[in-house]
C-alpha cells in the first residue's frame, strides 16, 4: 500500500528557457502559495492547542492537569490502546496468515469478510453488543469490541504484504533445518514487521480518537472525557487541556509510524520472477481453523448487523421516519461529497510540491497535512470552534467550517493517495505538452489530471467513507438544524432508543459497503500489480 | 486548477447555503424566524413550537445541546449570537448567562404566568417547567426500609456499588448545585466524593433508569419523568422499579426550573418576548402538560398530567433560585473525579 515509486524521469524544477517558461514558473510559484496555505490551515489545530497551553499559563495548566481524574483517563487510555494495538495485530496477522499462505477454503470469501468490519463504524458496532447486553460495558468489553472493529486495520497490510513476500528466503530457512513455526517467528515475522507495526499504530491512533463507541460502553478515555467537559463548559480550559495530553498521546503513535516509514525495506529487489509462496496444509486443522474464522468474522460482522436486523424488526421505538431518513441520508452524502472534492484540492498542491518539487520546502509542507493524523475529530473541532468565534465570525456554525474541518481531518488520506498517483504519471508527458505550447492550465487539464484521475477517485472515496461515519466533529460544528446518519443515531442511542436508531445506522453501512469493498480489493491487487 | 475551482465553487456554494440558513431573517410570511438555542428535551419543543408558529406565523428553529454548553457558548459569542431566545432543562445555566448581562428582561405580563419563586428576583428570565428530583430503585433489590431519608445518605458505604447517575448532564449538575445551596460547600464536596466511591457512572438518564431496571445496579439519582415516560410508553425499562421521593426540605427534594430567557442581542426582540409569554401562557402550558413530556407545567391554570404526583405534594427546599451556581459546581465536579 505504502511504496515509494519512482517511476518517471528525473524530477525537480526544470524546463527550457523559452516562451513557456515564464507561465511555468508564475504556475510553481503558485502552487507554492496554495501548498502553504493548505499546510498552514491543517495546522491550525495543533498550533491551537500549543498556544492555548501557553496562554492558559503554567500555574492553572498544572492544576487542570495533575488531578485524579487525568490519571484515571490516562490509565484507561493506554490500557486500552495497548491490549487493542496487541490483540488487533495477533489477530490480523493470523487471519492474514490462513487467508495467504494456507489452504483454508473458500479464500476470497473470507478475505472480503475480514475487510468488511470496516464498514461498520466502531460506534455501530458498540451499539450492537451493548443494546443486546450490558455486560460489554467497561474494560473487557471495550477491548473485545474496538478489537473487532479494527483489527482489519492490520489485517489488510499484512495479508497485502504475505502475499508479495518472496518465498525464496523461507525456503532457504527450511534448506538449513528450520521448522515451519520457527521459520514463521524468524525468516516471516521480521518481514512482516513493517505491516504489522504499522497497521498497529494506525488501530492505536484511531482508537486514541474514538469516541462513539467507547462512550456508548461507559469506558472514559481522554477523548470521551473531552467531549463530557465540552458540554458542561463548551470549550472551557479544562476541555482544551485534556486535549493538549490526548494530541501529544497521539504525537508519540505517529511519530512511531513516521520512523518506521523511514526504516521499512523491502528484501526483494527486482519483482520479475517471485513466485507465489507455497500454501500450507492444514490438514486436521482445517476444521478448528474455519471455525475461528467463521466466529472471527460472526464476532465482528454477524453481531452488529444481527443486531442492527433486531432492532429494525422488533424494537418498540422502531419507526421509518421517511422524510427525516432521507434529509439525514442527502446531507451525510451532500457533506460526504464537498468533502471529498475540497480535500482532494486541497491535497493536490501539497503532493505536487512532494513530487515534483522535492526538497525540504516541500518536505515539510507534506508532514504539516500529516499531523492532522494525530488530531482527533474532537480535537480539530474544539479548536476550530475556539479560532472562528474569535476571528472569522463569518464562517462559525456554518457548513464551511464543518467541512474544513474535516478536510483538515482527512487530508493525509488524499495527500498519499493523489502523491502515489502523481509519482506514477511521467513529468516527460507534461513536458511534452509544454513544448507542444500548452500553458500549465491546458497541461494539468490535458495531460496531469487524466493521468492521475484514478487517484484522485481513490483519495476522495477515502475521505468520503470517512466522512460518512464522523461523529466527534460533526456533533460540535454541524450548522443549526444540520443532522447527519451519524449524529441522528447517535442521539437516538443516547436516549437509549435502540429501534428508532437502527435505520439510520443500517443507512450508514450500506453506504459505506461499497467503498470498503473497493477499498479491500484495491489492497490485494497493490501488490502483484 | 480545474478541480481547485470547482472546490472553492463547491466551497462557495455551502457557504451561501449555509449563511442562507443562519441568516435567521425573513420568511415568505415578512416575519422572521427566530433561533432557539434549546437544551430543553427536542422533543419536547417540537410539540409545543407548531402550536406558536401557527397562532402568530413566526417560525422557529433551534440549536440543540446541554444546558452548561449552551450557555457557555452564549457567553463567548457574546453581543453576536445568532440566538434569540435560550431554554433549559435547569436553571443554574439560566444564571450563568444571566451573570453576564446577555438577558433582556422579560415582559412583566409574562412573569406574572407563573408563582413567583420560579422565577429571578430580577426578572431577567422565567421558569416554564419544572421536575422532581428522585431515587429510582429496584423493586428486588431494594426494600422500602432500606430507603434513605436524605440523598445526602447515598454517599456513605451502605451504598457503596449500589448507585448510579449520569454526572456529565446537566440534570445531575443541578442536583448538585441544590446540594451546594442546602448544605454548603464542603458537604457537597464531601458527597461527591462518597458518590464518586460508590457510584456507577452512566451517560444519560434514560440510560440510569434501565440499568436499575435490569438489576445492574440497586438504585438511582434522575428525575421523576424518565420513570414516567416510560411508565407511559411500555414500562420496558422501568416494570422492576419504583420511585423514592425525599421530603422534609431535603436537598433530594429538589425542584429543578427549566427557564427561558430572551437574549439581549436579539434582533427580534419583540416575537422573542411573545415566544417566552407563549411558552409559559396557558396554550403553551397545555401543550407541555398535554405531551409526552410529563413534566410540571408553571402557570397554575394549567394542572399537571394526572398520572404523576401533584406538584403540591412535594416538599422541596426553598431555594432562591438564581443562587444556583453552575461554574462552581462543575468545579466541585472536576475536583472530585467526576468531570
């Protein structure tokens, strides 16, 4: 999923002297402009909570944060995103593992079932088990649940990358009297490292960041703990600085995810000739190994959509509000929509500079956008409620505001993919067209945006899917009368009426289904392609 | 650039759309429609706004959310909100807002609709509903003896596992806020220790009610219509438990106001003053009584629901009511753990 190509000619500012060169340059300098105007607004956040920190002053800071109830959501913080992060990627690995490389039956159909959690947003999924019983409720619960929700964050790499490993350096382990389960723990494993970590850290951040879900099961962590003190003091300091701790919680994650960027490498140097890797036999264990799957994906997938089935048929405060179904439904795909287009222009100068431009310039440009990463939905719309009343009054509580939030949110998602795209389209092609006499306008129009149009579909499907299941945010900026899927189940779960929230659940997996689906096929062909 | 101006198209587009609907002026009618900022139930004010949109043709739309973001965030929006009029389920954010100067004072014909002590000596907002604060407990695991004389009692350790509440509402707040009043600072902060100790935490008050029903917990702190409401709909939630009303003044007893006040800032002073007499005037009063809500309407020409216990049954403390201090009692809260 992560690669790094370099395909094309040589890159960097460049370009005859001649009649076009002027536009060329007026054109780079531009794209510099927006590039920084993107970094900077995807900054606002951080630089919001940084600052807030400073001016509320050392001495109230200290005592906002050095009392009982910090420690306690520091506990349940990390107790939680380590025991997820661990059992996620035990989980996805294993799965990974009998869908890859052994003969389990029926291949395909489980890898659609191990990706397809992802369409059931966490707090979805919560809703599922506890409005069947409360037992899920706190710390047990909360594990088994978000681990059923995320662990195909892990899943997907490490099955993408099973498959693409060269079976050539297990062989050679099994030539010098390697067993197979030593061989897995000491020639696979390390291979796999890279996956494994990576989509770890991605469960840790994205749990850092949930809300929903862990609410719904009574389990305080930092961001649940946010979201109660905003609505008992709006955007008091004690909000602000819960959010200072949780912001640099997740700082620690991505900086954990960054450097393994920096060190991964792939063994395997050329890519002509690896042959798929031999698959394992189970034999007897084919049995007991189809039945954990079949209660892996019963577990994450049968008991919220059974339950969500549940609640449509016989939940007592079961109602089809048509109207209010299909208002919620158009604005959550309105909202979807212009949040996908804005992000993905947004991303476009920013993975332009990486690309074409490279240098540290551009460099840090792309890591502004990627902090957002870090940044829980909470987070950037405290932040963006705070900046707006104060200086851009014009924008607050409208749906402007919401959606540069998320596009703030979101923007990594559609700088890695728009970047992988623009480094696969050949900068000769542009060159071409230039000297052929087109201006920068009529070469993007002509040549860039054709070749790179895959893309930017997949970036926006992305932010779409995301924005489709945002909650956090939503509920703080949404303009007066604006409700989404989201926000209406969720209020309807608040008041614990569970048949009038499953419509609008039901509504959200299915329009999330289809991009998920894109989305786990898409990881099985990135790498053979 | 193709795509980046269809984005700043896209983005131009929600931002009219968006500005067209705060714009707040003007409908087909020529009468404008006014901003409630609601932390009262929605459902609530979605019966009773038709019936005032339909006597005087000034439509409504509201802003949802608890009392004590509301209010906060009417105080930092300050001479610029977009609000009208503000409504809660309890009075201490009433308070808040009034500590700021940001009420107009509400026309005296309105006040005199309901008694005077639902209301501020200074008349900046009034009371319109009312709720009794009560102990839900399980028929099972509970026995009358065992009941306490004063919610002061539940934080001690023969309660201890056995009690739950919702401490991040606003509903909860004003309890504590009557506990403050009553029995003062240190008390309260005594209290909420022992509750911290003893309690379970829950996120809502319909949430409380059916734990309690389920037997996951013995009893709980919410107020008297949650038991109704359900009571009224199915009993689902509620079949297994009964109500414990504290009386003889106790900070249990507490009667909480729900108020509504017309911000200053307004720009429609005038259909938000006739708002606020609606609401608390006999039609507004009797849609409150008629619904679902089962809350105590305020104007005594208009009798409660007959299923609940009378309002002159009760035996709250006397409380001036603009005494109740929010801030200081989510100050009390985060010092105990429980925010």
């Amino acid at each position: 999923m992560r690669r790094r190509s370099r395909t094309g000619g040589p890159t960097g500012p460049r370009g005859p002297a001649g009649p076009t060169g002027r536009p060329r340059e007026a054109a780079s300098a531009l794209v510099l402009v927006a590039g920084t105007a993107v970094a900077l607004l995807a900054l606002i956040p951080l630089l919001f909570v940084v600052v807030y920190t400073v001016v509320i002053g050392p001495h109230e800071a200290w005592a906002l944060l050095v009392r009982p109830r910090i420690g306690e959501l520091l506990v349940n913080t990390t107790r939680l995103v380590l025991g997820c992060m661990v059992l996620s990627t035990a989980l996805g690995t294993a799965a990974a593992w009998l869908v890859e490389r052994s003969d389990l039956p029926a291949r395909r159909l489980w890898h659609v079932l191990l990706a397809a959690p992802l369409a059931v947003p966490a707090f979805v999924n919560s809703f599922g088990w506890v409005s069947l019983t409360p037992k899920v409720e706190g710390y047990a619960g909360a594990l088994l649940i978000v681990t059923l929700s995320y662990f195909p964050l892990v899943y997907l790499p490490v099955a993408a990358m099973l498959r693409g490993l060269d079976p050539a350096l297990e062989e050679t382990a099994y030539a010098l009297g390697l067993g197979p389960w030593r061989t897995f723990v000491r020639v696979v494993v390390p291979q796999l490292r890279p996956a494994m970590l990576g989509g770890g850290l991605l469960v840790g951040i994205h749990l850092l960041a949930e809300f929903g879900a862990l609410q719904m099961l009574r389990f305080p962590t930092f961001t649940t703990a946010i979201y109660d003190q905003y609505r008992s003091s709006f955007n008091g300091p004690a909000a602000n600085m819960i959010a200072s701790v949780l912001v640099l919680c997740c700082l620690v994650l991505l900086m954990g995810e960054l450097r393994l960027r920096g060190h991964q490498r792939y063994a395997r140097l050329g890519r002509g000739s690896a042959r798929p890797a031999p698959r394992r036999t189970l034999g007897r264990l084919t049995l007991p190994a189809t039945l954990a799957m079949t209660g892996l994906v019963l577990l994450s997938l049968g008991v919220p959509i059974g339950s969500l089935v549940h609640w449509l048929v016989v939940g007592s405060s079961t109602a089809f509000p048509i109207g209010s179904l299909a208002s919620t439904a158009a604005t959550s795909l309105g909202l979807g929509l212009g949040a996908a287009v804005l992000t993905t222009a947004l991303a476009m100068p920013v993975a332009w500079l990486a690309v074409r431009h490279r240098g540290t310039v551009s460099t840090i440009l792309e890591r502004s956008t990627y902090f957002a990463n870090a940044l829980p939905g909470i987070v950037v719309a405290l932040a963006l409620v705070t900046v707006s009343i104060r200086f851009v009054r014009p924008v607050y509580q409208t749906s402007l505001l919401l959606l540069t939030a998320y596009a703030i949110m979101f923007l990594p998602r559609a700088v890695v993919s728009v970047r992988t795209a623009l480094a696969q389209a050949p900068p000769l092609l542009e060159d071409v067209s230039h000297s052929l006499g087109h201006g920068p306008l009529a070469t993007l129009r002509r040549v860039t945006l054709p070749l790179i149009a895959p893309g930017l579909g997949a970036g926006a499907a992305l932010v779409f899917l995301a924005v489709v299941t945002e909650l956090t945010a939503t509920l703080l900026l949404a303009p007066i009368g604006t409700a989404t899927l989201a926000t209406q189940f969720w209020s309807n779960t608040a008041s614990a009426a569970y048949g009038a929230a499953a419509p609008y659940g039901a509504l959200m997996v299915l329009i999330s289904a289809p991009a998920t689906y894109l989305l786990s096929t898409e990881a099985r062909r990135s790498v053979t392609s | 650039m193709a795509v980046a101006a269809s984005a700043v198209l896209v983005v131009a587009a929600a931002g009219c759309g968006a500005s067209g609907s705060t714009g707040g002026g003007s409908g087909s009618s020529g009468k404008p429609t006014l901003t409630l900022y609601n932390a009262q139930h929605e459902e609530l004010l979605k019966q009773i706004t038709p019936g005032f949109t339909k006597q005087t043709g000034i439509k409504v739309r509201m802003r949802n959310g608890d009392d004590f973001e509301l209010a906060n965030q009417l105080v930092q929006e300050g001479s610029a909100s977009p609000a009208d009029v503000f409504l809660t389920e309890n009075s201490p954010a009433m308070s808040l807002v009034d500590s700021k100067g940001l009420f107009a004072k509400v026309d005296t014909a309105t006040l005199a609709q309901v008694p005077k002590q639902f209301s501020p000596a200074d008349g900046d907002w009034t009371g319109f509903a009312a709720r009794s604060t009560v102990l839900v407990y399980n028929k099972s695991k509970v026995s009358e003896a065992d009941l306490p004389a004063s919610i002061m009692d539940l934080s001690g350790p023969r309660w201890k596992g056995r009690i739950a509440f919702s401490p991040s509402g606003a509903d909860f707040q004003a309890i504590v806020s009557a506990v403050v009043d009553v029995k003062g600072t240190a008390a309260a902060k005594t209290w909420l220790e022992g509750l911290k100790t003893n309690g379970k935490v829950y996120q809502g008050n319909n949430v409380v009610l059916k734990a309690v029903n389920d037997g996951e917990v013995d009893a709980g702190i919410i107020y008297h219509y949650y038991w109704y409401r359900d009571q009224a709909e199915s009993g689902a939630n509620s079949d297994n438990t009964q109500l414990h009303y504290f009386a003889d003044k106790d900070a249990g007893a507490f009667l909480s106001v729900s108020g509504a006040g017309v911000l200053k800032s307004s720009k429609h002073q005038a259909e938000a003053q006739e708002f606020v007499k609606y609401l608390s005037g006999v039609a507004g009063q009797r849609a409150l009584a008629a619904s679902y809500a089962l809350e105590y309407p305020l104007n005594p020409a208009v009798p409660a629901n007959r299923a609940i216990k009378p309002l002159t049954e009760l035996d709250p403390p006397l409380i001036e009511i603009s005494t109740l201090n929010g801030p200081k009692v989510i100050d009390l809260m985060q010092q105990a753990g429980l925010l």
